[in-house]
C-alpha cells in the first residue's frame, strides 16, 4: 500500500500540486514566523547586552585607600571566566569654571580602562593622560568655556569623623586640560556610570545611552590622579566619591542564546566567585546582566506567543484551503478508487492509502516551508524593527514544531474528504467527473443562525457600536433572570467581535449560493447581455453549487480580512503619530529652565538648519466662577502658534482655530474657552467669562472653544484653555511661576533627531522632545510593531492560499467542460467567444464574493473605528477611516492576485483545448 501510495505520488503529483502549495504556504508562514520571532528575540537579547557593558560591578559602602582597591581587582583579575577587570572612580561636584558654577563630574579610569577603546582625541590633545592631568569630553554644555591647557581647581569635600577636629573638610585638587575626546556609547557609559535600564523587546536606537545632566565631563587617570586623593581622605570619613571595580567575563563563551537558564548560572556562579574574592575587604558584587537575561528567558516565548496569536486567521485559511482542494482533488480521482474498489481493496484500506498520501504531502510540504521559512526570514523580521541585518537563526525546535504542524495540518485538512471518498460505492466512483455532493439533506437550521449572528454583529459595526458594553454601562433593569440573559448575550457579543464575519459569509453561502436558486438567478440576469453566452455560462454555476459557495465563503472571508487587518494597521498607525505629535505639540517641544533666557535661547535656535518656525507659550493656571478645580490655561503668540504649533480643525467649535486667533490678535481681552468649562458655566461664542489668574481678576470675551466633552464623571479633568501672549505679560502673577515652552516646527526635508540633538546643547533647556525620537522609540518595541509586521504578511500569504484554492477550482470547473469546450469549438465558437463563457461563469463566484468581502471588511474597519474612539475618553486626538496609498496598493494587488488565479487558468486551458482539438482534426 506504501509503495502504491508513492508510486501514486510520483506519478500524478499534479494531482497533488494544490495541497501541497497550500501546506507549504502555510508552513513557511509557521516557520517564519517562529523564526522571526527567535531571531528578534536574539537581536534583542544582543542589542540590550551592548548597552550593559559592565557585566559585574564591586562596590564598598566603606571609605578605602587605594591599595585596597588594586588589591581586590587582582583577587576579582583571577577568577575563572573573569578577562578584564579596571577600577574607576566617579565624583559630582558644584565648582566655579569661567564666571559660573557649573556641574562637573570627574571621571577618574585605569590606564587600561574600555574606555580608550572608544575614546578619540581631538583638538592636538596628549594622547596619554599624567598626573593632575584631565580630559574634557566635547558633549558637555561647558566644554566651550574651557580652552586646551586651562586648570580647573576642584573641591572635594568630606566629613572627617575622627578627633580632635571632627566636621567636614575640604582637598582642593587643580587639573590640567590637556584635551578634548570624543566618546563612543559604551566609553561614554563606562566613564559615567549611566545605563540603560533593560527594557522588554524594546530595540534602543543608537545613541548615547543616558543622558549626562552635568554642565561638563573630565576624565582622569586613577593610577596617577585619583590613588593620592583616595589616599589622603581618611578611612572613616563621609565622601561623596564613588570607586568601583568593573570585572568584565567572556560573553561569547558563557552567554548561549538557546540555553539561558545555564548562562544565568553560569554568570551568576562567576558573581559569587568574586563577593567571595573580595568579602574580607568589606566589599560586594552585584550581576549586572542577571535581569537582562531573565527578560530574555520571557522574551522569546512572549514573542512567538504573540505572532502566532496575529497569525491564528492565517492558519485558519490554510486548514480551509486544505479542505477544499482536498474534495476537489479526490474528485478527480472518482476512477480510480472505483477500479480499486472492483480489484478488492477495502474502504479502510483505501482510507489507510489516502492518508498515507497525506502524511508524506505533509512531509514534502513541512520541509519546504521550512526551507523557504528560513529563506524569507528576513521578511518575518522587518525593516521597519530595525534589525534588516540580523541573519535568521534556523533552530532545530522550529524544524521539528514545523513539521508537527504540516503534518497536523495537512491530516486535518485531508481527514474528512479522504473518509467520505474512501466509503463511495463503487458505482458511483466511477463516474468521472460528478463532483461530491452532500448525501445527507441539508439542515437549514444551522446556517440561518450563523447568517443572522453575523448580520447583527455587521449592523452594530455598521452602526459604531463594538459591543454591548459600550452601551450598557449600568445595567439596564433589575430583573435578576434578565440580568443572566443579558450578561450571556454580552459574552456572545464579544465573541461575534471575531468571528461575526466568518459566521456571516459561512451562513451567507450555505443558504444564498449552495442551497438556493437565487445566486444563479442572479448572474444569469447579469449574464444576459452575452446572449446565448450568458447561459452557457451560468450553467457551471447551477452544476457545482457546493463548490461555488466554498469558493464564495473562502475568498469573501479572505478579502474582508485583508481590508480589516490592513484597515487596522494603518488606522493605529495614523492614530499613533497623530497622538504624539498632540502630546508634542509640535516637532520639537523645548521645555525650558526656570531661570532660562528666552530671548537668548531663540536667538541660538534662529541659525539652526531645518527649522521652519518657533512660537513660545507659557503654562499658567487660573480658576473659573463656580468650578472646583483650577483649570490650565496657555498663553500663546496668535501670530506664531497657528503655523508652529500641531492641531486639528475639529479640535476647535464655536469658530475655527485661524478665525479665533485672528480675533485674538487684534482684542487681547479674549479666551478661547475649555469645551467642558464653557458646557458647565453656560458659554458660548461671544459671551464674556470671567478668570482669575495669580492675583488679577479678567473679564475677557470667548472667541472659540477648545477641546471635547468629557462625561460627568470627569468633571475633575479638563483641556486647556488659551489666551494671548500680550495679555499674560500684564498678569500680576504673584506667586506663580509659569513653565515656558518653546514649539519648534521643522522643515519637510529636516531630521527631527538631529535638529532635537543640537537643540539640547543650548543653555537653559531643560528637556526636549521631539516627534521622531518618540516614533522611532515607538517603532522600536517589538512586542508592538511584531504582531503588525506579522498580520501584513499574514494578508500576503492568506491571498496566495486562497488563489491556490480558486485557482485549483478553476482548472477542475475546466477539466470537467474539457469535452463540452471542446465541441462548442468544433461547432463553430470562436477563440474569444469561448473565453468570454467560460471566464463568465468561473469569474462570476469570485466577483460577488470579492465584493461582499470589500463592502464588509470596510463595515468591520469603521465598526472598529467608532469602537475604539468609544473606549477613548481624555483625549483629543481620536482614531479615523484612513486608507494611504500604500495600504490601497497593497490591497488592489490582492484582489487582482485572486482575479489572476481565475483568469490565467482559464485562458491557458482553453488555448490549450483548441489546439488539442485542432491537432485531432489536422490528423
């Protein structure tokens, strides 16, 4: 029976061509997606590892002399697994450089310090560092009021507990600049102690990993500088000196991607090994990779979880797929189970080959997609995750899960369709080409409840309502029975959130196109313009109803699901970058220092490549007649805010945002009044309102409104309100202190990171951001941007199995009309005439379901649209129907992939009837 079944195989493999296609998609969609996931896992794993680039840290909370230190990094130097081992020093100190106090923190390091590794002198300095001698790393704010061989006298104080002159003491220390260096991340990590905190699957751009609050940076040498100043601060004394021993262990060696819990203990046994070297010294060890590693043992499984979870729909069609060219295929070989059945084979027998079949398609198929899986990692990894150059890492568990799961989807796929062909008499089997119809009456109960399901999930999305809790908040009665009716019918309800759709086009098939007339009606009436043509071709469509509607079904819930997982992408998508930039308020929000001279900072920002525009605005707060709470208020510039600033029309009522700060302009006793403030008080446009702000009562005239309405039980939280910058400047403020902020608006072509960077630099800034630093951090978490990544490829492939299954019903519709087309040619039908009928009734299925997949999917996107603003309460910015070029692109290809599976089948086989034909009669 084995060798039949492959002899079968090799032979007429092109019977088994559709299955194997749809199991190799499906299977190279499983293997990608695990290796994806394992390799984003490992990037990650590594890119967090290069941030942390101490891996054990000693401490003391003692005061020790230096010899106790070297002592203890030649104990740590000795232990197995340990290759470096420095000793550095930190210390903050307020000192007076120039004019100005300025934060300065000196960095003392070994002379065989990382640090040298990605240190780079500039300027002419001293390659090498002596005594008393400094460095100046060119980032720090106060680099440039220091110049090469200037001395800096610095202060260390401590607090001497010792008799007779207990208190606290002051060693002044003058250093010697003899260069300016620039540091690479980890250099500039090591030197000031500052980490990245390990962040799940999050891909940290390539920056400087913290930043340095301090105004400038020195490094010295320990050996030669700092030793002595140890030396000289007694045993006891209070110092606010940091030293610490950086031991650094073997990562390639003792870190194994694939086995972390032996890594963890490897690196925690080297932990151990050293507090114990270095206990007698009153010292002790910390681990610094420990975390990292553990997030990482969570982070693969949470990965994959997460992709396969995206990509559950996907495998839904392909086990769909399967079954379906299963039943067409098996049809096809109506024959030959009859001849088996009259030679003596058993239906079990047949059962047994059939599945036998299955098994090594499984087989073919399992290892094809892990080959091509592994091939297309890249895909399944992502541009847009920053790890393009990452090579896919093949596992031997994703080979071994793949093949389980072909194998587990093909036999699922083929179970049902094989047993109901295995049990066919052997009359019936020998007639060719009859395709299976159900034997059993169809029970019409079963799809009626699935379409009505569906249809009612379909016009509460069509209505922009998601669930039922969005509209019962509080129960509606308090009939206990109801109440359980009702709670029963919610959780329905959110389960039809998912699978309403399917339910609709599973109901909507069985009982419009496979059971009954209408559907064939109906393209007849629309066939009627082709004439006699026209019924030609709608005879196909009355033979094989079955086949029709899973055809139907199969590409209706393709095509919805396309234009609801690419609808939601970008939907998100636009949301996101439109939340930030509210939450930014323009490209660049520049929160200045209290004590920062706004004039000079504009003036700094006014020759900086790519900026377009600035407007200043101050944050004060001020309090309405009648309200509980102090509401926010923003002073703004009407002449500069509306082209600096980022808004949105609908943000504003009562009149547009450029008519209200056109009145503001001119009248600086107006407000553009908070929606819910005006709601309650009773304002509208062209009222007036009174404030009171700082000591100063205003009666100023509402322009316009701002914000949306919250629901009452926010009453406690609100918008903001604005008012003019010339109004705010007359305010006796008294005891507030208002926050200035700087609203930077670039140009299209700048780099909103690099215009962000150059902007901190500037004195009196005290934090900055900017729009693509945070999307780029937002683009950058894995467990985000991964599913995403995964749902898009998710449409591709699901499109492509599709077009297998429409394809392969296309070739069967033909094979069995082979002898009919054939005559109709002979008869006089020409070339085109045959092509129009036969593309007529095979195109027919396809459009409407094509169709009804578009007109729901597009149902489905707006539902979840309106769901999501629904959950969305203190916000301005809301979700919207958005389709960009690129997402309609992406989409029209699919649909012309599924037209092409039709189209080319048919032109291709019925060229090929007519010269066959045409060979018999030239004969």
């Amino acid at each position: 029976m084995i060798s039949y079944a492959v002899k079968r195989l090799l032979r007429s493999f092109g019977l088994f061509a559709a299955l194997f296609l749809g199991v190799m998609l499906a299977t190279t969609f499983f293997a990608g997606i695990n290796i994806g996931a394992d390799t984003t896992a490992k990037a990650t794993l590594l890119q967090q590892l290069n941030h942390i680039p101490i891996d054990i840290t000693v401490y003391s909370s003692s005061t020790l002399k230096s010899n106790k230190w070297k002592e203890a990094a030649q104990a740590v130097g000795q232990v197995e697994g340990i290759v470096k081992v420095e000793v550095v020093s930190r210390a903050t100190l307020l000192d007076v450089v120039g004019e100005n106090y300025t934060v300065v923190m000196v960095s003392a390091i070994s002379d065989t310090s990382k640090v040298y590794d990605g240190l780079n002198v500039v300027n002419a300095g001293k390659n090498l560092l002596g005594v008393n001698e400094t460095y100046v790393w060119v980032g720090s704010k106060a680099a440039n009021k220091v110049a090469l061989n200037d001395t800096i006298t610095l202060n260390f104080t401590y607090y001497s507990h010792r008799d007779p002159q207990p208190g606290e003491k002051s060693l002044g220390v003058s250093l010697k600049i003899v260069g300016f260096v620039e540091l690479d991340d980890k250099a500039y990590s090591i030197a000031t102690g500052i980490m990245e905190t390990p962040a799940i699957m999050v891909v940290v751009p390539e920056q400087k990993p913290a930043v340095f609050y301090g105004d400038l940076l020195l490094i010295a040498s320990w050996e030669k500088t700092f030793a002595r100043i140890l030396d000289s601060i007694p045993e006891d004394a209070s110092v606010t000196i940091s030293t610490q021993i950086l031991a650094y262990i073997d990562r390639d060696k003792l870190i194994n991607p694939w086995d972390i819990p032996s890594s963890m203990e490897a690196v925690a046994g080297i932990t151990r090994q050293v507090s114990n070297a270095v206990a007698h010294l009153d010292m002790y060890a910390n681990n610094n990779l420990g975390t990292v590693l553990m997030i990482y043992q969570f982070t693969s499984a949470a990965m994959r979880f997460a992709f396969i979870i995206a990509a559950i729909p996907v495998f839904f069609v392909a086990w769909y797929v399967g079954t379906t060219v299963s039943e067409v295929s098996y049809n096809l070989r109506r024959r030959e189970i009859g001849l088996l059945l009259t030679k003596g084979f058993s239906n079990s027998q047949i059962f047994r080959l059939f599945l036998s079949e299955s098994i090594m398609i499984g087989i073919l198929g399992g290892l094809a997609g892990v080959g091509l899986g592994f091939l297309l990692g890249p895909l399944f990894v992502g541009k847009n995750m920053g790890l393009e150059q990452i090579t896919p890492v093949l596992s031997t568990e994703v080979i071994v899960i793949t093949m389980i799961f072909g194998l587990a989807l093909t036999l699922l796929s083929t179970f049902r369709p094989s047993r109901r062909a295995a049990k066919l008499p052997v009359v019936e089997a020998l007639r060719e080409y009859t395709y299976i119809e159900e034997v059993k009456p169809h029970k019409q109960r079963l799809p009626w409840i699935a379409f009505s399901l569906g249809l009612y999930k379909i016009v509460m999305f069509l209505l922009g309502i998601s669930s039922l809790q969005s509209i019962f908040r509080q129960p509606p009665f308090t009939n206990i029975f109801l109440l359980i009716l009702l709670g029963i019918w919610i959780i329905i309800d959110i389960a039809l959130i998912y699978i309403g759709p399917l339910l609709f086009f599973w109901g909507f098939t069985k009982i419009f196109i496979r059971d009954s007339m209408k559907f064939q009606g109906l393209v007849a009436r629309a066939a009627k313009f082709l004439g006699d043509l026209g019924t030609l071709a709608t005879k196909n469509v009355q033979r094989n109803p079955v086949r029709a509607a899973s055809i139907a079904f199969l590409v209706a819930l393709i095509v919805s699901y396309s234009f609801q997982t690419i609808g939601g992408v970008v939907n998100s998508q636009d949301y996101n970058v439109r939340r930030i930039k509210a939450e930014v308020g323009a490209d660049i929000n520049v929160q200045l220092a209290p004590s920062a001279n706004i004039t000079e900072v504009l003036e700094a920002m006014e020759g900086m490549t790519g900026k377009a525009s600035t407007t200043v605005q101050y944050f004060l707060s001020g309090s309405f007649p009648g309200e509980s709470y102090t509401q926010q208020i923003t002073a703004i510039d009407p002449e500069t805010w509306l082209a600096t600033a980022y808004y949105e029309e609908d943000w504003f009522s009562g009149r547009s945002a450029a008519e209200a700060l056109q009145i503001m302009k001119t009248n600086s006793q107006t407000i553009i009044l908070e929606q819910n403030v005006a709601s309650r008080l009773k304002k509208k446009v062209g009222d007036t309102v009174t404030v009171n702000i700082g000591y100063s009562t205003l009666i100023l005239e509402v322009v316009g409104l701002f914000g949306r309405e919250l629901p009452q039980e926010y009453t406690w939280q609100s918008f903001q309100s604005f008012i003019s910058v010339k109004l705010y400047e007359s305010l006796n403020l008294d005891w507030q202190s208002p926050k200035a902020a700087v609203l930077v608006k670039l140009k299209p072509e700048s780099d909103g990171k690099v215009v962000a960077s150059e902007i901190r630099k500037i004195n009196g800034v005290s934090s900055v951001r900017s729009v693509a630093e945070e999307l780029e951090k937002l683009e950058s978490n894995l467990l985000l941007v991964g599913p995403i990544h995964i749902q898009k490829l998710g449409v591709v492939f699901s499109i492509l199995a599709s077009s297998v299954a429409v394809g392969l019903a296309t070739l069967v519709s033909l094979q069995e009309r082979k002898r009919e087309a054939s005559i109709m040619w002979a008869r006089g039908l020409s070339f085109k005439q045959l092509l129009i009928m036969l593309l007529t009734e095979n195109l027919a299925v396809v459009a409407f379901a094509v169709f009804l997949g578009v007109v729901v999917g597009i149902i489905v996107v707006h539902g979840n649209v309106a769901a999501s603003n629904a959950a969305l309460v203190y916000t301005l910015v809301k979700y919207r129907m958005v389709f960009p070029p690129d997402a309609v692109i992406l989409l029209v290809s699919c649909l012309l992939l599924i037209f092409a599976s039709t189209v080319l089948p048919t032109v291709l086989l019925t060229k090929r009837y007519i010269s066959k034909v045409e060979r018999i009669v030239r004969l």
